[in-house]
C-alpha cells in the first residue's frame, strides 16, 4: 500500500485513534475504584490533619473511625439536615441556591476537647483550593487548618498547603469583639488589620493568597448562623 | 544487532546531550518548563524523572513504530503518543502511588507540552532503531533534568534559604533576627530562572569554545 496515500494516511489514524482510545478507556476504568479511594484515603488525612492528627495512608482510616465524634450536614440557616456529611460534594452545593445548600460539618474529640471541622472550597490561581478549618468549642478560635490544591504554582501558590503557611491560622478568630463576622485577612506587605484576624499572604502568590481569603469569607458566611447557634 | 548495545557509539547517545548538545543549554528547548518547576529542588528532580520516564518510552514506541507512520501526520501521531503516555502514567501513579501523584499536580500536563520530547521523537527516534533511541532518550532528558536541578538548587537556596524543604540558611544569619543576611525574593520568581539558564550557558560556553556561534 501506498504509505503517503490519502487511503493509508485516513486509516493508520483512524485505527491510532480507536486503539488508544480503547487503552485509555479501559485503564481508567480499571484503576477508578482504587482511584477513587485514594482520594477518600487523602480526604480523611487532611480532615485529620485540621484536628492536628497525624496519620499516612494506612492509618488515616483507622484513625479516623476512632476520632470521629458525629457528621451531619447544616444548611445556610443553621440548622441540621438530612444528608451524607462525608460524601457532600461541596462543588454542586455552592452552585446551588443559599436555601438549598447542604453544609457539612465533622465533630471530632481531640485530647484538646471537642473540635468542629469546616470544609471550604474556592478558587486560586490555576483552579480550585479548598480545605478544612477545626474551631474550638467557642465557635470562634480556630484551632487548626489543612489546605490543598489542584494545580497552583509550585514554590509560589502552592505553598498554601504547607505546614508552615497552615499553621499561621492556629489561634486566629472568625468574629470580632462585636460578633461581627470579619474572617482572615491574607495579608500583602502594608496591609494592616489587627493580630488575630490575619495572616501573611505569599510572596508571588498573591492570586491564590486573595483566592483563599475569599473562600474562608465567603464559606464562613454561609456557616455564620451555624456558629451562632452553636455558640 | 551486531554493534555490541553498550558500544561507543551508543554511549555517546547519553552523554551528548548531558553535554555539548544539551537540550536546554545548547538546543534552547524546554525553557518553559525549566522556567515554571525550579523554584524549589524537588519538583524539579520529580519533573526530571517524569520526563525521563516519557522521553524514553516514547523515543521507542515511535522508533518501533517508524516504518509505518504516514509523513503528512507524523507529528500527530508523536503528539498522540505522547499525550496516550502521560496519561497512562499519570493515571497509574494516581492508583499506585497517590501521593507522588499529588506532588506532580500540574507537571504531568507539563510534560505533554515540554519541546525536548517532540523535538527527539522528530530529529531521532524517527530514523533509527528502538535500542538506540531509547538511549537517545534516556540522555536528553538527563541533560535536561541536571539543568533543571542545578536552576533548583540556586533558585531554593537563594530564594527560600532552603534544600528540600530543610533549612540550610541559618535563622539567625536573617536581618529579622539580627543578622545580615535577606533571602533573594526574584529568585523565587521565573525570570531569575532565564537569568539563571543565561549563565549556565555562558560558563559553558566559555569553557567550550566550540559552542559559540560565529
């Protein structure tokens, strides 16, 4: 056959085509359980590494089932609903009604008492950030902090999920003297707000840095009545 | 074959492009990826493994292959080949080892875009055998992945005070505690990695003559 014909040049690609589509196909379906729970796996060790836990891929199960106090989900007015705490999908909920949101919520018993853990999720620089927030029983003091992110720059954005940048949230309060809702303010050079309600932003990182304080406003927004009520 | 597979011919495969015709240095490619991951020293030895793992197995599936693409899409089918690749290992590395797969994040995407892997397929692995190419691969992306760890290297100790995440400049050397010293904040930013790449292929040059362009 011709090598440079049309005929031979439409067939060798559409048979390239079909094979490596049918070896992709077939390898992702093969590996999403295991896929799939990984990312539970890697869910749980973040959500315990809010609580201050520390656990790796085998134990983060374990450890999880054992620390875990109760799970249930809240809607924007502050009251309980029906709904899988641990499976709510914080993407579809935000895209969702305020009325209809589910918000999910993770008490844990901690040797420091009892923690709440707040999943927030938003956007950074290169796609979404999102992370878990444990407060103390005063429903005001957080108590610890897990980032993550999909794709932020490494050394710049991504520094979000480190431990030194998470660990600057650790004592800091969501409201002020007057239960005024202000959140965290990730601050740049020359932007002043008082101790407890901010943190240092990341150098080169600005983007993702502002996208994280929005989140944590904006999701703190939507948890407001919850922490009232709970207070 | 009757060329024995580790003759000098083929050695030369590997250490060319560690060398005098080095990807980044001397070729010019894959600036951009040198540019975006050298920040710290890790993802960029991770972003070398990676690239070394595709360059190779692409460099011999497209050499295995070579008698039978057709011309006028040749470049189609090095594109698909490399993108089928790096979604396999991406997806691989996801179900097998979760947590280096977090780590690469946005570098596997990189990969598929990273020149030095077209630009081989195309100038090598096309006209000759698997054995060879496969050494041809496994050379360009070390010479590539030195670069990128020594940008890394620079670019963490001078703008972070750190290597891999552990601090090597001392605390107290910092003019916060009392000392003289201030991390280089550009060097955490990707111009200072062209700079950097602008001097490694000055101190090369000047060292082999050669090189130089009349």
């Amino acid at each position: 056959m011709n090598r440079n014909g049309n005929t031979y040049t439409f067939l060798y690609a559409a048979i390239m085509v079909v094979i490596v589509a049918a070896v992709l196909a077939s390898v992702s379906m093969a590996l999403k359980p295991k896929q799939k729970r990984n990312f539970e796996i890697e869910k749980k060790k973040n959500i315990l590494a809010s609580v201050k836990i520390e656990s790796n891929a085998t134990t983060a199960e374990k450890i999880y089932s054992e620390k875990i106090l109760t799970e249930y989900v809240v809607n924007v007015k502050g009251d309980q609903v029906d709904g899988d705490a641990f499976n709510t999908n914080l993407k579809k909920e935000h895209a969702k009604a305020a009325d209809e949101m589910l918000l999910p919520i993770f008490e844990f018993n901690t040797d420091e008492g009892i923690k709440y853990v707040l999943p927030v999720r938003g956007s950074g620089l290169w796609g979404p950030i999102w992370g878990f927030i444990s407060l103390n029983d005063d429903m005001n003091t957080i108590y610890g902090a897990n980032f993550d992110h999909e794709g932020e720059t490494p050394g710049l954005g991504a520094e979000i999920s480190t431990v030194a940048f998470e660990s600057e949230f650790v004592g800091k309060k969501l409201f002020d003297n007057t239960g005024k809702l202000v959140s965290i303010l990730v601050a740049k050079v020359g932007q002043v707000a008082p101790e407890e309600h901010r943190v240092d932003g990341i150098s080169g990182g600005t983007i993702t840095s502002k996208g994280l304080e929005k989140m944590l406003l904006d999701d703190f927004t939507k948890y407001q009545e919850f922490l009232k009520k709970k207070k | 074959m009757s060329e024995p597979m580790f003759s000098k011919k083929n050695l030369k495969l590997l250490s060319d492009p560690i060398n005098n015709s080095n990807p980044i240095t001397v070729q010019v490619l894959g600036i951009c990826s040198a540019l975006a991951v050298t920040a710290q020293l890790k993802p960029s030895i991770v972003m070398a493994l990676s690239v070394t793992a595709v360059l190779a197995l692409s460099n011999v599936v497209v050499s295995l292959l070579r008698n039978t693409i057709p011309n006028r899409i040749r470049i189609i089918v090095q594109l698909v080949i490399i993108a089928t690749l790096v979604i396999l290992v991406d997806e691989l590395l996801k179900a097998f080892v979760f947590d280096v797969s977090r780590q690469l994040s946005v570098f596997v995407g990189l990969i598929i875009t990273n020149c030095i892997i077209m630009g081989r397929l195309e100038a090598f692995a096309l006209g000759n055998r698997p054995w060879q190419s496969f050494l041809d691969g496994v050379g360009n992306a070390a010479g590539y992945g030195v670069i990128l760890i020594i940008i890394g290297v620079i670019r963490e100790l001078f703008g972070s005070g750190s290597l891999l995440g552990f601090k090597i400049i001392p605390e107290s050397w910092y003019i916060a505690n009392g000392g003289f010293y201030e991390n280089n904040g550009l060097m955490v930013l990707s111009p200072m990695a062209l700079i950097v790449v602008g001097v490694i292929i000055w101190v090369q040059r000047h060292r082999n003559r050669t090189l130089i362009e009349n």
